[in-house]
C-alpha cells in the first residue's frame, strides 16, 4: 500500500474511533441524566398515577415516628403515597395558602387550583406554595403533560443557582417526579409548557434523625436538622447501595457500594439536610458527627 492510501486509511479509521467514541459517550450521559430522576418514584410510588396508592418501598420510612407528622388534606379524598406513610393530595391545610398567582415566566397564564397543592394550568405559570402547617418533611412534585414541560424551583440560598429545574423539557409518556427536599416553609414553582399540564404537591413520608444514630432496612429518606456536617455509613447486604445528600432540590452522591461496606461521607452546613438512602434490602445505620 503507498504511503499516501495509507495516511487516508489510518485517517478514516480515526475519524470511526472517534464518532463511535462520541456516540458511547452520548449513551452514558443519557443513563446518568435519568438515573436519580427515577430514583424518586421507586422509593415513593410517584411513577404512577398521581394521587395512586404506592408501591411499599418506603416502608422503614414511614415507620418512624418523627416522620409521620399530620398531613393535612387526607379527610377529603388524599392516599397514600410511599408505603404506609400518608401525603394528602392537597399538601396543605386550610392555614396554607397556596395560590397561582405570583411572577412567572413570560406569557403566564392563570394557574388554576381546586385546593391547595393541586394545580392545573396551560402554557406558562407560577405557583406560590406554603407548607401546611405541623408538617416538617420534604415533597414530592408530581407533574402530568402530553406536552414538553419545565418545572423549576427558587432557591434564594445559593446566589450561583438560585433556580434548579426539577424537570427540564420533557416529552411526558406518564408522571414525571421530583424529590424537593425544601427547609423553607414557602418556595416558588415556575411551570413553562406547550400546553395543558397537572402539577401536584406532596408530602412524603421520612424518617428523622433525632438522635445522631439511626438504624434501619431497605429504602428510606432520613431528615437531619443540626450542625454536624460529617457521617458514618454502615450497610451489611449483598445488593447495591446508595446515598445521596438533598438539600433543597440540590442532590449529591456521596455512597455507591456493592454489598456489605462502610463510609464516611460530608455535606455542606445547612439548616435541613435529607439523606435518600436506595437498596432493595439490607441493614444500614448512620452516626453523625465526629
């Protein structure tokens, strides 16, 4: 083969390394991109039909007795969600105020709600939520399309993002859910869409540590309000395991392990910080502090 046939074959052959190269690349971000998102409606039952009695993921969850604060909204027609736990539909009490109107995107238009934590609305809008009153723990947002449709979050505490997409221009074929681990008692959902949508807002049920040790099984969402920004992980299993911090609708991996293990895992200061702990099975146990 001359020297000039060859240059071109090595150069076609780079240029195939290359693309398929590029191509796994566009696989694995598009795994990654999904992988948390349907971590949420696992543990909660929120994949399905909003408002439907979940699967019993949750059930260490909704066990403890810190987590199981009232959730207004369940005496006129709210189910459970998340393996015993109960998170009414409304997400509010008759003390929490939770309208349509406030700033929102460009071309708002009226956000329509029955009740509060209900929503309904075509093209863009904003909903002002206020957290029912007795009720400490995080939410879930359950937001129902035929069309591409945006939600996104305020957070006033972090100036570089001060608002994350809880979901960003999806193509709905069903419920999409978002984890919103909030610490305020009133944050902003802004909605942008092509069309028609359904949004609600839903208590989830958690588990508090109380105490600087908690012990527990499968999966479970654990709150810690303290000062403590360092802990200790123990799992004793065969399956997979994982950790993630949430503060807000800010999520981290801190623990990905494959059977029995341990880790030492930190987080920023902040006033509440839930731990999302994902396994089929096996016992774990956190210790915060040094």
């Amino acid at each position: 083969m001359s020297a000039p046939a060859a240059e071109d074959a090595a150069l076609r052959i780079g240029r195939f390394s290359l693309a398929v190269w590029l191509v796994g690349l566009l696989i694995l971000g598009g795994s990654l991109a999904v992988a948390v998102p349907r971590l949420v409606p696992r543990l909660f039952g929120g994949g399905s039909e909003a408002g439907s009695p979940a699967d019993s993921a949750a059930g260490p969850a909704a066990a403890a007795g810190a987590g199981d604060a009232p959730v207004p909204g369940t005496d006129d027609g709210g189910e459970t969600n998340g393996g015993g736990g109960e998170a009414g539909g409304s997400g509010a009490d008759e003390g929490g105020d939770a309208n349509g109107t406030g700033a929102g995107p460009e071309n708002e238009t009226p956000v329509q709600s029955d009740r509060p934590g209900i929503y309904a609305g075509s093209r863009n809008g904003a909903i002002e939520y206020q957290r029912p009153s007795g009720y400490y723990g995080p939410f879930e947002v359950v937001v129902k399309s035929s069309v591409d449709v945006s939600v996104a979050v305020d957070d006033p505490d972090n100036p570089q993002w001060p608002v994350h997409f809880l979901f960003n221009s999806v193509d709905l074929t069903g419920p999409a859910t978002g984890l919103l681990a909030s610490a305020r008692d009133e944050f902003t959902l802004t909605v942008e869409s092509e069309g028609d949508w359904h949004l609600e807002v839903r208590p989830v049920p958690y588990t508090d540590l109380a105490d600087g040790t908690l012990t527990g099984d499968g999966p479970a969402l654990v709150r810690y309000e303290g000062e403590e920004v360092l802990a200790d992980f123990t799992y004793t299993g065969e399956s997979n395991i994982a950790v993630y911090t949430w503060q807000e609708s800010r999520r981290n991996l801190v623990v990905n392990k494959i059977g029995s293990s341990s880790a030492k895992f930190s987080w920023q200061p902040y006033p509440v910080t839930y731990f999302l702990v994902d396994t089929p099975d096996g016992q774990w146990s956190f210790r915060v502090g040094r």
